[in-house]
C-alpha cells in the first residue's frame, strides 16, 4: 500500500503560480510512474503530467511551458510546480503513483483544490 498526501493548493489570480506537493508513504525509487492528474467540475479526470522513476517525464499540451514535475527521491515527494496559472487550470489536482508487480499497483490522493480567478 501506499499512500499519498497533497498538499499546496489554494486560491491565485490568473498570472501567479502555486507548487503542489505529494508526499508518498513508499520509497518513491519503487515506483514507476508518479503524476499529477486534474478533473474540473463535469469533466473527466486528466493527466497534467507525469515522472517516471528512470526520469522521464511528459506532460498535457495546455501545460508545456508552464508547469514542472519534479522528485525529491530522499523525500518521497513529487512537486508540481505551475506558473503562470490560468483560470482554465481551476480544477481538484491529484496525485497518482503506479507501481508495477505482476499487477499495477495505482495509487491516488485525496486531492487539493487549485482555483484561478481571472
């Protein structure tokens, strides 16, 4: 089991920016996939970006330029850091961890609320 807690959200202006953290109960070195996923009011859940534990990382087109994923492997946490906010950002944020055994392990948090206001 592992379990995620995030934090760092909150309520900015179109412009500023916000750095969510996820702080995992696991040695993130042992999973593969950690993201940040989004879902806003009757939408579907999306990924906003992701890191794999050999350093990879992809992220949403709405995102590129703006927002980083980042590890602090002796941590167990994974940073979001989002510049340049827009109201169309406005959304729960999640974290995710994925783990693959013989199954796949996915793991999520409980979410934090990013909000922009134009």
């Amino acid at each position: 089991q592992v379990q995620l807690v995030e934090s760092g959200g909150g309520l900015v202006q179109a412009g500023e920016s916000l750095r969510l953290s996820c702080a995992a109960s696991a040695n993130i070195f042992t999973i593969n996939n950690m993201g940040w996923y989004r879902q806003a009011p009757g939408k579907q859940r999306e990924l906003v970006a992701a890191s794999t534990s050999g350093g990879s990382t992809n992220y949403a087109d709405s995102v590129k330029g703006r927002f980083t994923i980042s590890r602090d492997n002796a941590k167990n946490t994974v940073f979001l850091q989002m510049n340049n906010l827009k109201p169309e950002d406005t959304a729960v944020y999640y974290c995710n961890a994925k783990r693959y055994t013989i199954v796949v392990e996915d793991y999520w948090g409980q979410g934090t609320q990013v909000t922009v206001s134009s």
